[in-house]
C-alpha cells in the first residue's frame, strides 16, 4: 500500500471487529462472525491527506473496506493537468476490488480526506480464507458483490445525468446555429461550442455528478 508507515497505524482486532459490525461493512455479519473475519485482514489508521491508492498501480492486489472517515476517488480525464473527483467514499464501502480481482491497474487515486480506518484483504489472504473456510469465505464475497452493484447503480444514474445534460446543449447549440442572419454562413458546429457563445436554458439538474456514497445500509 502506498502510504508512509508512520500514518498506517495497526490497532486493536477487538476494535477492528466493531468497526466492521458498526460500518456495516459486512452487511448481516455480527460480531463473533466479524471476528472470524479479523484474522485475515490487516486492520490501518491512515492519515488525511494520505494516497494510499495510486492510479495505474498495478502492485495493488488487495481491496480497503472503509470502517471509519472519508475516501476520496479521483483522476485525470482527457487531457487536463488536475484531477477531477470522481467518487466520495463513506464507510462502509469498498475500494480497490477491481484491481485485486481482475489484477489490472489501479482506475483513481484514493485519498483520505480525514483520517480514516481502514481493513486490508490481500489476494493471498483471500485465498487462504477460501480453503480455511469457504463459507466465511463465500459471504464475504457476496458481501463485496453488494458493495460493487451498489456502486454500478451509482454510476448508471450518474451517466443519464450526464446524457440529459449533453441532449440539452447540443439543442441550444443547433438553436443557436439557425438563428444565424440570412446570408451569413451556418457556422460549424465545433467552432459554436469553441466560441462559448452559449448558455443552456433548459432545467439540467447535474448536481451530485460527485456526490458522496452513501454509507452501507444497517
């Protein structure tokens, strides 16, 4: 994990466990059941400010469940130099299962924006837990499942935002392309929106294209 080992504390697997019960982490998973978890997982404190993912890591085979704080996601997206926030993570909620499933890179860096609690799973100690014991084993999996469809949904209404705010400027583009004067030649489209000669007027509702996950269910 990329963070300096003075800001990722261990600290208790008592108090790991109830934090995996409280954040609801594990969905029906009670305590004695989170406690059988605990073993397998390396229980962090990360300090704000801290990437403990990188995007494009491709080391990265292991998922972070957040007990505790918040979780920022982000990356740069065509050409421009910052990083646009892409996910608000609370807890309850997992990152970095694509990579430690699939073993590609790293999609976003992800940043504690206070100081967070966190439960490491490694692939290695995924594997050991399927053959130590598969039905802990199982619900875990179906547990991260969740996790994954939740974010899916997210995503899905993210993208119809972003298509009902594109429909609407590309109808005031096309407006403002007819009501050129007679005579003058139909601009191009491409120079239209270079010019920034347009506004939308149409109600488009994008807020929350960022928002925050909302913690796991109880």
């Amino acid at each position: 994990m990329s963070t300096d080992p003075a800001t990722a504390l261990r600290f208790s697997e008592k108090e790991a466990a109830r934090l995996l019960v409280t954040a609801t982490a594990f969905g029906t998973f009670n305590l004695k059941e989170a406690q059988r978890v605990i073993p397998y997982l390396r229980p962090k404190r990360i300090n704000s400010g801290t990437t403990f993912l990188r995007e494009g890591d491709r080391d990265a085979d292991y998922l972070v469940w957040i007990l505790s704080g918040d979780v920022r996601a982000e990356c740069r997206l065509g050409n421009s130099p910052d990083k646009q926030t892409l996910h608000v993570f609370g807890p309850g909620n997992v990152v970095g299962e694509v990579s430690m499933f699939l073993g590609g890179p790293c999609s976003a860096d992800c940043v504690a924006i206070t100081d967070v609690a966190v439960a490491v799973l490694s692939r290695a100690a995924f594997e050991k837990m399927m053959e130590e014991d598969p039905v802990l084993a199982s619900r875990l999996l179906l547990a991260v499942t969740c996790k994954m469809a939740d974010r899916i949904s997210s995503t899905f209404v993210k993208l119809k935002r972003f298509a009902q705010l594109n429909e609407t400027l590309y109808k005031e583009v096309y407006l403002l392309m007819d009501a050129q004067p007679i005579g003058r030649p139909r601009p191009a489209l491409t120079d239209v929106l270079k010019s920034g000669a347009f506004a939308p007027t149409d109600p488009v509702n994008i807020d929350g294209l960022a928002e925050q996950e909302s913690p796991a269910p109880h």
